[in-house]
C-alpha cells in the first residue's frame, strides 16, 4: 500500500475537478435475463445504488453463498415487483457480496458484487483529516470542502 500525504495547496487558482472534489453516487443496473444475472459480477462502492431489473418468470435477488442467505438483503423479482434497488452500505467497503436467484441458484443463477473501498479526508480550515491515507490500487479518494475556497493538488513541500 502507498502513504498519500495531504497538504493544503499553497495560493494560486487552481480549480480542482469534480472526481477530486467528490463523486456523485453512481447506480449499476443488473438484468435478470432467463436463469442469470446480466452482468453477473460489478464493483461499485459504498453510496452506489445495485438496481436489479425483471424480465420474465419468477425470482429472488437474495444475499449470500452457496444457495443460503446472509440477510443483508432478499427481494422478490417478479411482473408486480419489477425492480429491486439496494444502496451499499459504508460498512460494506472493502467486501465481496455474493447473492443468488432462490428458485434458481441451482441452475447457477448468482451474482457477485465487489465493493471497493473509499476514502474520505475533509477540508477543514487549512486542513485535511485525516492528513495521511494508506491507499491500494483501485481505492477511491472523496474530498470533502467544509468552507473557503480550497483546491486539491498532488505534490509534496506546497509543489505541484
């Protein structure tokens, strides 16, 4: 893992993009298509949205392996409940969600969702907290702007 040091930006107007400053909520759509789930493997983060999306027949979108439950969620997918929406908890980060089709989890209707790990570091005055992270590859950092006009800039010694 890599250490990020976080330093305020020293002067010039320099505007930050939005992925820096932070990432709005994104949604994944799964399509139940016959006795699978299309695509059967996402990663999102926490925040994200997973919507679950009925085509024909009758099914479930249940979390856990193996053909049993976890319960961190079951829903029916079926023509009066078309939709199945679950937004990723922050306690999630960092996990492998496994879920499954009841009725069809034999025939190997499964899922798997991969929750990446976010980070968060807040501007507060003319500092950031925490002031370090330790970071992996495919991490997501989310700044936070509490007042003032602040940029975000790579670097070390206030040089970009």
């Amino acid at each position: 893992m890599k250490m990020a040091r976080l330093f305020p930006s020293a002067g010039g107007l320099i505007a930050a993009s939005a992925l820096c400053m932070g990432a709005a909520a994104a949604e994944v759509v799964v399509d139940q298509v016959n006795v699978s789930f299309i695509p059967q493997e996402i990663s999102v983060f926490p925040g994200d949205t997973v919507r679950w999306v009925y085509s024909s027949g009758t099914h479930t979108v249940t979390s856990g392996s193996d053909c049993t439950p976890s319960g961190l969620f079951d829903s029916p997918l079926t023509i009066k409940n078309t939709e199945f929406v679950w937004t990723v908890p922050a306690t999630a980060s960092g996990t492998v969600v496994s879920y499954y089709c009841d009725p069809h989890c034999i025939f190997g209707q499964t899922g798997t969702i991969r929750v990446g790990v976010e980070h968060v570091v807040t501007q507060t005055g003319l500092a950031f907290s925490p002031s370090s992270l330790k970071v992996a590859p495919g991490d997501r950092i989310r700044w936070v702007r509490t007042a003032g006009n602040h940029t975000v800039t790579s670097g070390a010694d206030c040089t970009a």
